[in-house]
C-alpha cells in the first residue's frame, strides 16, 4: 500500500508540473493583454519598465517560467493582474467557501436520490416505478443543467417566491444552486446503480446469502448496495470534482461568488495568473479526487485489496 501511494504521489508531482508548464507557456502565446495597452503606450520607457517590474514581467519568458516553478513549489501561485493588491491564493481562499458549500449539498442531494430511485427501478425491475425512474434520468442527461437551473429560477423563485432568484445572501441562496448541480448526480447514479444491482441481485452469492435465511432488506444492504456502489463511486469522482470546483455556468446565473464565476471573469480579462492559478487548483483536485476513489475500491471490495497487496 505504501509503494501504491508512493507512486501515486510521483505521478501527481509529474502531472501537475506538466499542467503548469503547458498553461504557463500558453498564458504567453494568448493575444491581448491584462492591462490597458493605451495607459501603458503613454508612459515613458522608465514607467513602463518599472510598472513591468512590478509584476516580473520585465523578464526573459524562460526565466519568468523559473521564477513561477520556484514560487508553486512554494505554494505561491502569484499576484492577480485585474484584482489589485491580491494574490490569487487569496482569492481562491476567498471563493471556494461558496462553490464547496454547493458542491457537497449538491453531491448529498444526488447521491442520497440516485440510490434510492436506482434501488427501486432494479427491485421494481419492468414495473412503473422502474420506467419513471428512467424517464427521471434521461431528462437529467438529456436537460442541460443550465436549461434546469433557468427553469428554477422562473417558477420556484420568480412565481412561487420559495427561495430567492440569485444572489449570495444565506442559506437560502443555495437551494436551487445546488438543485441544478444535483440533476445529473441523480440521473447517472441512478442508472449506474440500476444497471448494477440487476447484475449483482443474480449472483450465486446473493442467492445463498438469501438461502441462510438473511431478509431482503438484510441482503441487499449488506450485499447488493455494497458491490454495485463500484461503479458509482468511478463516475461520481470526475462528477464530484466538477461540481465542488465550482459550476462555471450555474454560478454565473445564481450570480454565486465562487471559484467558477472567478475562472470566467479571469478569462474575460485575460487575468494570466488566475487563470493558471484556478486551472491547478482543478487539476490537483481531481488528481486527489482520482487518488482516493482508487483507495476506496479497496475499502468496498475487499478482493481489489488483496490484488493490490500481492502485486
């Protein structure tokens, strides 16, 4: 298991440095700039050089490239271009409050759903329950969440008046946020423990566990659920990294400041360093993200343990 994380850890250094060094460069080739060109055009060559030094961009590009390599192993992601007198870990710092508080109510919502329509379409297999439940996730698949999140605000906001239509203002502001991020976590959990409860629920171990006289309830619980959670904890990885990330669309319609709205206004204003900074913040996390799903297949299916402890 040590030599697992080992390697694991190794990898991630690689990935990340190589993330960070393609987005650097591309930083670098993007046209326009993050600052006024006609503000800089009127300064004198002595200005200019000094407001370029401030932010080391007076450099050469390989060694500016040394510079940010040396201030990320730090832990220093660098000073925001738009947002004055910030540095991009204070503003990440800032935003992931909202954008993690949506993402684990969303991720709760849809997972506590998904199962629970998944259990009931296999055990109701080719009923009305089990064609309701599908109907429920080909609309999640099939609506874009932005479509949904729109259709909340005009009639649970706007004509009910139940919560309100955007905004950051308490709790009640996150409601249909996370509604809207929570549609596809149903629709795919759903399906997913659907399809893998019709298979496990025919296994030879499932009818002897049945055979010793175990409740229904008392297998599918201890047996059935566990099994086919596999397959749901692999697609709810790259899920749960998305959302908890921070929704870019979703948070710009709730008008939510979290990391999502921040990755869409640093691209507006070619903000380089926020940029680069949130594209790492989302690449690490979903490598952590990928790192621990690998740790709990072990957990779930104890014979994926046992193959990883003899190889």
């Amino acid at each position: 298991m040590g030599k697992f994380i080992g390697i694991k850890i190794l990898n991630i250094i690689i990935t990340l440095w190589i993330i960070a060094t393609i987005t650097f460069f591309l930083m670098k080739l993007l046209p326009g700039s993050p600052f006024n060109e006609e503000k800089l055009s009127s300064l004198t060559d002595e200005a200019r050089m000094e407001f370029l030094a401030k932010y080391e961009l007076d450099k050469p590009v390989y060694v500016q490239y040394g510079k940010y390599l040396v201030n990320l192993v730090k832990g220093d992601l660098g000073i925001s271009y738009y947002y004055k007198g910030q540095s991009v870990n204070e503003l990440l710092s800032s935003r992931i409050i909202p954008s993690a508080f949506l993402g684990v109510q969303a991720i709760i919502l849809g997972l506590s759903i998904g199962l629970i329509l998944g259990m009931i379409a296999a055990l109701k297999h080719n009923t009305v329950w089990d064609y309701v439940t599908m109907f429920i996730a080909v609309i999640g698949v099939s609506v874009p969440n932005f479509v949904f999140a729109a259709l909340l605000q005009y009639v649970v906001a706007l004509k009910w008046g139940l919560f309100p239509v955007a905004f950051w203002e308490g709790y009640d502001s996150s409601i249909l946020p996370s509604i809207a991020l929570s549609l596809m976590i149903i629709a795919l959990v759903s399906r997913f423990t659907r399809t893998e409860m019709l298979d496990v629920l025919q296994q030879d171990y499932i009818l002897t566990a049945k055979s010793k006289g175990l409740s229904q309830w008392a297998v599918i619980i201890k047996h059935a659920v566990r099994n086919a959670m596999i397959p749901v904890i692999t697609i709810l990885g790259p899920v749960a990294v998305s959302i908890l990330t921070g929704s870019l669309v979703i948070e710009n319609i709730f008008s939510i400041p979290g990391i999502g709205s921040l990755f869409v206004d640093s691209i507006k204003f070619n903000d380089y360093t926020t940029i680069m900074g949130v594209t790492l913040f989302y690449s690490a996390f979903f490598i952590l993200t990928m790192l621990v799903i690998d740790l709990l297949y072990s957990v779930i299916d104890p014979r994926i343990r046992i193959s990883g402890l003899k190889g």
